[in-house]
C-alpha cells in the first residue's frame, strides 16, 4: 500500500507537467494563427480601402468575414480549453492545470486540428486571391 501511495503523486506530477506542456503548446499554435488572421486582414482592408472594384472588394469582404469568424472561433477555443478561467494572462509563465482540465487534451487537439485545417483552406484561398492581385500590379 505504501508502495502505490508513493507513485500515485509521482504520475500526477507527471500528468500535470504533461498537461502544461500540452496547454503552452496550443496556446502557441492558437497565437501564431491569430498573428497570421490579423496580417491577412491588414492586407484585405488595404484591398478594401484601395479598390471599389465591386468584384474585388466582394471576394475581400468574404475571406476578411471567414478570418472574423475563425478568429471567434480560435478566441472561444482558447477561452475555453486552454485557459483556466475567464481571464487568460497574454504570456502565463506557468499554466495551471487542474484535475478537471486533464481529460481535455484530446478535446483541445481535435478542435485545434480542425481550426488549423479551416484556417490553411481560407488562408490558401486569401494568399491566392492576393497573388493574384500582385500579379495584375494592383497591389
């Protein structure tokens, strides 16, 4: 019995080590996309602001809109799942990690995954739409 009693803070400090380190690891991927979503809409309000082309400020308006929402969506993720309550510090030295938040980490990683698929469709698509304009010398 006392055998099992000295490996079980053991395995939870390795849980919660585990934990923290899965927690600053999509806090960065979720901040590095929200950098790249505020650079792609610099650029399209610069479109938006530059021509009134209805057909460019059109597809501008829409890739700017679908960056909107999946900024929402990545705010609400790490709202959410990654931070511990409602107020989540920019830069935590040390994220902490409570009993309940352990069962997330396949949660998190699955809604990341899927946020991190939408955003290289859209941003594939913006990049295209923004070559494009280069190309004709508009931008």
């Amino acid at each position: 019995m006392n055998s099992a009693a000295s490996i079980h803070p053991l395995r939870l400090a390795e849980t919660t080590t585990s934990c923290q380190h899965d927690h600053q690891h999509w806090q960065q991927i979720i901040h590095q996309q929200a950098e790249e979503i505020r650079q792609l809409r610099s650029l399209l309000l610069e479109v938006m602001n530059l021509y009134n082309c209805r057909s460019l400020r059109h597809d501008a308006v829409d890739y700017y809109r679908d960056l909107n929402h999946l900024q929402t969506k990545l705010d609400r993720l790490n709202r959410d799942m990654i931070c511990e309550g409602v107020e989540c510090p920019a830069n935590p030295q040390q994220p902490a990690c409570t009993d309940t938040r352990f069962g997330l980490s396949t949660t998190i990683e699955r809604h990341a995954t899927a946020l991190a698929s939408e955003f290289s469709r859209i941003k594939d698509g913006c990049l295209q739409f923004l070559s494009g304009m280069m190309s004709l010398n508009l931008l």
